[in-house]
C-alpha cells in the first residue's frame, strides 16, 4: 500500500504520521515514511532550516526531482510506504505545485489523502513552530487550495484512486480513522451528522452527541464533522464586537489562545462557505451518512437546517442514511423520504448494523 499525504504547512504532519507508523507497528504492520521536506534538507546540508523555498525554481525543482526518484525506488522494496508532501505551495514565488506528475505515476499511489486542521490550530502551530507570515485569511485559502491541488493531482495521475480529506481532530481518534482508512479498508466509511452551532450552550445534549459519536466509530470509519470545528468563530467575534473587545478568545491544542477581531470577522463568510462546501465533500467519500437528532429540554426535535441539508445531499448522492431520531414528536416528511431508516435511539442502530454485517470483526 502506497499512501500519498498532503495538507498545508502548520498541519504538522511529520509528527501525526510518525504516530499513524506507530499504531501500524503496534498492530504488527510495517510501514515506511518518507517526509520529502526533511529528505530535501538532508540531500542539501547548505540550506538553513526553513529557507527551502527561498532558493531558485530551477534548484527546488531539481532537488524534490531527485528525493522523489530515491521515494520511488523505496516504495518497490517497502511492503507499506506513506509519503509526506505538499500539493501546492504558495510562496514569494507565487503559488506553484509541490509534485510533478510524471514522477507520481512512476511512484503509483494507492491512495490520497489531504490532511486538514481548523484555523486556530494552524495559526497557533505557526506562530510557535514557524516564521511563516501569515494572516488567518492567508490560512483558510492556503487549506482550500491544498485540498483542491490534492485532489487534481489524484485525479491528474489515476482517477482510478481514491482521495480523502481527513482531519486531524483529536489524535488519539483520527489516528485510527487514518489506519483503517490507508490499511483496512474493509471497513464502511460513515459521515456523522448532528446539530453543532445550536446546541453549543446544551451540555446535556452535546453529551449524547458525543456518546454517538464514540459508539460510531468504534464500528465504522468515521468522517466527523466536530473534528474540525470552526462555526463558532463568527458567533465568538459578534459577542466580542458587542463587548467592544479587539480580540477574540479561543481554546486549541490545550490552550486559549487570542485572535485579533478584524481577522476572525474578515472569514466568516470563508468559513461559512467552507463547512458547507467540506461536509459535501466528506459524505461523498463515505459510504452512508449516519445522523442523530437528539431532543431539546422542551421535548423538540434538535434538528438544524445543516442536517436536513446533510441528507439531502446524501440521498441525492444515492447514499444510504441512517436517522436516530430520539424525541417524541414524529419525523417529517422530508426524513421520512429520504432516510433508508429511522431508529429511535443509538442501540437501535448499532444493533442493526451488527445484523445486517456492516460492521467488521476485528
């Protein structure tokens, strides 16, 4: 199996997929990385750390020419191989890619998988990690432009092959998500729907939300939403505009972090269009969609106008879907019709996958 993995610099991959090798070895499968960047720097010692990108087109050019060559002799001796690049770069040169084709189909990938994280992490990685000049503006077309270059790139070489956008979320979970996805792929790969804005002050239905969410993925290969949340930004910036603040206070990789105001309020719209445009893509590459609706302290239905949009979409897109309906009140019509079926609580539909074999022994 060989894996190509993208995602724009702050990701930090390096050290996400050293964990993915890890896992592997723990369940006795080999797997060899090979992290082009690092390779480039150790192929010319005479460039300071961090300044690759500086030196000419003409040199770039030929030394990620020459790692990659080295790659695709490793890849015909390694029984696993997981590439760490980058699609594209954007730089003082301009935006330019980071691969070339013809050494990709040489290199003969099995999958493709762009690696994504929110905008605070990535600001707050970059900040600690890098001296990379950066706006969050900067940061949400960078991640845009990853994931489109990754999947043309997909498409370019082998349209035959698969390719994933995956988030990082929280490790200790998509780092599984990413070894079922590259290594066993017998498993079903299932969307989660669920409300998030609304219900972001409701600790008692957040709670159920998470339960779901856990017992999900530990059947399925699991593409969840919350693992890359950022709607809250812009309701966060309105409050912080009303108080007269100039910042906006976030928490992130264990930590709360300030953004400046005028940054956070300059992508709302970015981000908005983002979510709406991510989750399509994230149900498209799964096999069904799995939402659960759970109940307001009123007894309501705590459904959103992004969920229903969410199965639609995946109904249209001729996946199965799957709705754990919990409050009293009957679903309408449009569920109903789209949904291949409804329970009435998270057992109900473990129980049936079980029956029907969706979920593979371990």
């Amino acid at each position: 199996m060989i894996v190509v993995v993208t995602g724009m610099v702050g990701v930090d991959k390096k050290s996400y997929l050293q964990q993915v090798c890890q896992f592997a070895a723990d369940k006795n499968k080999e797997v060899l990385l090979c992290n082009v960047g690092e390779m480039m720097y150790a192929e010319a010692p005479d460039i300071p750390n961090g300044k690759i990108l500086d030196i000419p087109m003409k040199r770039l050019s030929s030394l990620r020419r020459s790692i990659f060559k080295d790659i695709v002799v490793k890849a015909k001796k390694a029984p696993n191989l997981i590439v760490n690049t980058h699609a594209t770069f954007r730089w003082r040169h301009g935006l330019f890619p980071a691969v070339d084709f013809d050494q990709m189909r040489h290199l003969g990938a099995d999958m493709y998988i762009c690696l994504i994280d929110g905008v605070v992490a990535l600001h707050t990685r970059l900040i600690d990690e890098h001296s990379v000049e950066h706006s969050l503006k900067d940061l949400i077309v960078w991640r845009e432009e990853e994931i489109i270059g990754t999947e043309m790139l997909c498409k370019g070489v082998d349209e035959s092959v698969p390719f994933y956008c995956l988030a990082r979320g929280a490790e200790e979970e998509t780092i599984e998500t990413f070894y079922k996805l590259a290594f066993e792929s017998r498993h079903k790969k299932a969307y989660l729907s669920f409300p998030m804005t609304h219900v972001v002050d409701m600790k008692n239905v957040r709670e159920e939300i998470n339960e779901f969410r856990q017992s999900m993925k530990k059947l399925f290969i699991c593409f969840d939403p919350a693992d890359l949340e950022e709607s809250y930004l812009p309701l966060y910036a309105h409050k912080a505009a009303e108080q007269g603040s100039y910042f906006v206070e976030a928490t992130t990789l264990g930590r709360k972090v300030r953004l400046d105001l005028g940054q956070v309020q300059q992508i709302e719209r970015d981000i908005n269009s983002q979510i709406y445009a991510r989750d399509f893509l994230l149900i498209d590459q799964s096999d069904m969609i799995i939402s659960f609706i759970p109940t307001l302290a009123d007894g309501r239905a705590a459904i959103s106008s992004g969920v229903e949009r969410e199965l639609q979409h995946a109904h249209e897109a001729a996946k199965d879907v799957y709705v754990i309906w919990t409050a009293k009140q009957r679903p309408s019509v449009f569920i109903t019709q789209t949904a291949t079926k409804v329970f009435a609580d998270t057992d109900s539909a473990v129980e049936f996958f079980k029956k029907k074999k969706y979920v593979n022994p371990d």
